[in-house]
C-alpha cells in the first residue's frame, strides 16, 4: 500500500489550517491577522503560502528548444538552477501570461495563477506536435512558499546553507529556494518536507496570506497577468522589459515582431505605474477600466493587479496612458471616479 497522501493538496492545506490560516477558494486569505501581516511584509519578514499559483512542469528532450520557441525570454540560455520572468504572448505579440520560470536538470517549472493555468497547459501542448515534450500540472506535488522582508536572506541561509543570488537556485532535501532578489525568495518544495520548511523559516517571519505577498509583487514592479488582462499588454505596456522578461536577442517566438517593432520604433503610449487609492478604497479587479482628463469618457487605462496597503487604502500596478501618468490625473471606474495617487512610473521617468 502506498503511503502518498490521497490528496497532497488537501494535506498541505491541512497543516496550513492548523498553523492557523483561513483558506477561501483555495487559498490562504490570512493567518487571522490581515493588517499586521500587512506592516510585516513592509517592517519586518513573511512567510506566505502560494497555493493560488500553479505550478506546471514541462520535460522531455525537446523541452528547453520548444520552450525557447514560444516564451518572451531566452529559456536556452538558463543552467541549472536557473531562473528568470518570461512571458507567454498571442500572434497579437499581447501577453497571455507571465510567470516564473526555473530550469532544474532534465525539467523547467513554471508557477503561474492557478486560475489561467489549466488554459495556458492545454493551449501549450497545442503547440507541442511532434516534439518529445510533456506538459504536466505538479501543484500536487510541490508547495509553494514565498518568503521576503528585511531578514529573509539571514533566514535562508541558515536553513539552505547559503543565500542564491538573484535569479539563481539553491537546493536541499529537493526543495529549490529561488532569490527573486535580495529580500523576496520563492520555494518549491516536495509536499513532504515543506511543513518542516515553513515551519522552519516562520521561526524568523510572519506567517502571512496572499494579499501581503500580492503587495511585496506589486511593490516589486512585477505584473501578473491574470484571466481579465490576457491579450491587453505587449509585453512593455506592463514594464515587463525592464524586470528582466524579454530578451531582444533571442529568435522568433509568438508576436515577436510586434514586440521588437514596439521596442525599437519607440511607439509606445501606454506604460505601467505604481498607484495608490486612499484609505477606505475596495480594491480594484484586475482589467478594471481608469480615465482621466484628456481622454473624456474613453478609457485611459487598466488595473493590472491590486492588493490592501499597509498604512491603509490599496496599492496597484495599473497601465495607462504615458500622458495620463504625467498629469497624474487618474480616476477609477470614471471620469468623475476616485482618484489615483501615482506614486511612481519608471518608465516615464526614464524617458523626460
């Protein structure tokens, strides 16, 4: 008889709920104290579950040249154990997902939101034909732990026995610690052993539910593209480039040469900020609609992703007009809408 778990997912959940979280579809809301989970993420060190990403694992000795073919960045070019953002765009060269991706021997592991991961599978291994290629959802077999804050790096190496650097795995007991960069780590761990890592590293950190990750991803820059904004960004709409997603020396892959023609021939009109809304503020969906002034009753942008702030009101990464996030005139939902505080669009910036 075998002694796997019938249901590894519902096990991991199981120890979850014991340490205290409270799950709602799927997937940890909060370890009971929302809005000091929030102030650890910015203060001091969390430990998140990330069970609301999906994690697909791609083999085969065609893998690496199949993936290659059809992701925004250069997958030929990662050694084992290592990592990089990439994307996945239509013919339109507009991104239809965007996610992490870490080559370990003889495999790729992709973590995605597990509610467009199904979707991007299927239509992936469309593409497959006769390449030795297989495309398998392992969520059930490995956790999903995101850790971050001011001692994460102390905190891992004393538990891996070193600290990666950016982009770069680091493995023990077969649970790869991914640096994000210097205070954000992913870990993949086997769903046996990660109860003793997360209970292991939540001896140094906060145990925390999705919104306190969501805010530290958001703070970061990093844009995840969910079912409500697939095929509404080239992929530097969402800054996506200036995170390391896009490599412009790689071949063909799908919409490629939109990308390198919006790249090149500098006609972009729309870039990605950092935006607040103030105290009392409902968070925005994802593919939610803002205006401003000199667009009228025309929509001036979208919401890419939103999460509770800290100090109060919601953070955002929403993608807008370059000109609208100059004037710094944003409105939710309408013109006459409440306003957005941009706090900060690199991009723009970068160009003045």
């Amino acid at each position: 008889m075998s002694s796997e778990p019938a249901n590894p997912t519902a096990s991991w959940h199981a120890f979850l709920a014991g340490r205290g979280a409270r799950l709602e579809h799927g997937r940890v809301a909060s370890f009971g104290e929302p809005h000091a989970e929030l102030l650890a993420a910015r203060d001091g060190t969390i430990v998140a579950d990330l069970s609301h990403n999906a994690l697909l694992e791609v083999t085969g000795d065609d893998a690496g040249a199949f993936l290659h073919a059809q992701f925004t960045n250069d997958v030929q070019a990662l050694p084992d154990g290592g990592a990089q953002w990439s994307g996945w765009c239509s013919v339109k060269g507009r991104l239809l997902a965007t996610f992490l991706l870490l080559k370990r021997p003889n495999r790729y592991l992709l973590m995605l939101p597990a509610e467009i991961a199904p979707a991007i599978a299927k239509r992936l291994g469309m593409f497959v034909l006769r390449s030795k290629v297989k495309i398998e959802d392992a969520s059930a077999r490995y956790a999903r732990i995101g850790f971050a804050g001011n001692n994460a790096s102390a905190a891992i190496a004393r538990h891996w026995g070193e600290v990666p650097e950016r982009l770069r795995a680091v493995e023990k007991e077969g649970a790869a610690c991914v640096a994000l960069d210097a205070e954000r780590f992913v870990i993949f761990a086997p769903i046996d052993v990660a109860p003793g890592i997360f209970d292991a590293l939540a001896e140094n950190a906060t145990r925390a539910g999705t919104d306190a990750w969501e805010w530290t991803s958001i703070r970061a820059g990093i844009p995840t593209i969910l079912a409500a904004t697939q095929d509404a960004f080239v992929p530097q709409m969402a800054n996506f480039e200036l995170v390391g997603g896009v490599s412009f020396k790689k071949g063909c892959y799908p919409g490629q040469e939109i990308v390198a023609r919006t790249q090149y021939r500098g006609i972009l009109k729309r870039r990605m900020a950092l935006a607040h809304l103030g105290a009392n503020a409902t968070a925005p969906l994802p593919g939610q609609k803002v205006y401003s002034d000199a667009f009228g009753d025309q929509a001036s942008g979208e919401i890419v992703n939103a999460a509770p702030a800290p100090e109060g009101g919601i953070d955002m990464l929403v993608v807008a007009q370059v000109d609208s996030l100059r004037k710094g005139d944003l409105r939710l939902d309408s013109p006459d809408g409440q306003a957005l505080e941009i706090r900060s669009h690199p991009a723009v910036e970068a160009a003045q």
